[in-house]
C-alpha cells in the first residue's frame, strides 16, 4: 500500500528490470584471469610474425598485416608493468576495436567466453589497483570459485597514445 502511495506521489516505479548480463572474453596474464567485452573483441589469433616498430612506446610490440589490414600489437604484460612471459603455444593475440581503432593485445592464453551477472561486480581492491593502474580496469567480477578483473580496454590502449594515427 505504501508502495502504491509512492508511486502516486512522485511518479515513481520500483526497479523490476532484469539484471544485465555481461559477456566476456577471458584470458590469462601472468597468472591473473581477465575480463574482456565481448562486443570490443573482433577476433582471436595465433601469434604470427610482429613486425617491430622504432621508437616506438615500449608496450607496442610491432605490427602485424592481418589480411591486408595493419594492426597494432600491444603487449598488456608490459604496459601492465608485470613480469614478461616467454610466448608459447597458448599465446594468443586478441584483436579488438577501440574507439574505432582496430588493436592486438598479445595475452598469455584464452580461456572461455563467459556471462557474469553486473550484481556481481566489484570496485577494484586497492591491492590490485597498487599492482596494475586501477584507470585501467572496470572492475573485479565475483565467481564462485574465482575472481576475475575487469579491463577496461579503452583505457588501456588510448592513454597516452601518441595519435589515432599509430593505431590504424
């Protein structure tokens, strides 16, 4: 009855919204699980020969010709400030665009593509946050048996990004 008072008074309607769904891409990064948009990712491939770029930030690996288009490659261990990891057979780069800039990220592997309920969200910890720049992430999602941290890929490869140019 109350409710209904409330509804009258300020026009007002209680929440009855379904709770949104993220999907992700999930990877691995020095031993750390990440969180990656889904809609932000084009693709994911098989490492193949960088072409490296002089002078050039050292995060950015190279550049690759990825069926007739050039691509940036950023390393995420090293902008990430982590321990660099030898590349392997699960090494994969993942391809996605960024405010209309198409980008590779070299990760370690890629696990899974995943639904995550946003209820289950979390501010970053200030402990993760002392370990990689907290402007880079969304947050922290809560599993079961598991935590993954949420990238927030614009961030990542647009800050301090010499121009639009560089990421064709």
């Amino acid at each position: 009855m109350a409710e209904l008072a409330l509804k009258k008074e300020t026009g007002l309607k209680k929440e009855t919204r379904s709770e949104e769904l993220l999907q992700l891409v999930v990877f691995q990064l020095a031993e750390e699980e990440f969180g990656l948009d889904i809609m932000q990712v084009q693709e994911i491939i098989r490492i193949p020969d960088i072409t490296r770029i002089p002078h050039s930030p050292d995060y950015v690996k190279g550049v690759i010709n990825l069926r007739g288009k050039i691509i940036t490659v950023i390393n995420l261990d090293t902008r990430f400030g982590m321990q660099q990891k030898e590349h392997d057979d699960n090494s994969r780069i993942i391809v996605a665009e960024v405010d209309e800039n198409v980008v590779g990220m070299v990760v370690d592997s890629v696990s899974e593509v995943m639904r995550l309920s946003s209820s289950t969200v979390e501010p970053v910890p200030d402990l993760i946050s002392g370990k990689i720049n907290a402007n880079y992430l969304k947050g922290v999602g809560k599993l079961e048996d598991r935590m993954l941290i949420l990238l927030d890929i614009t961030k990542v490869v647009m800050e301090d990004a010499p121009s639009k140019v560089a990421y064709c």
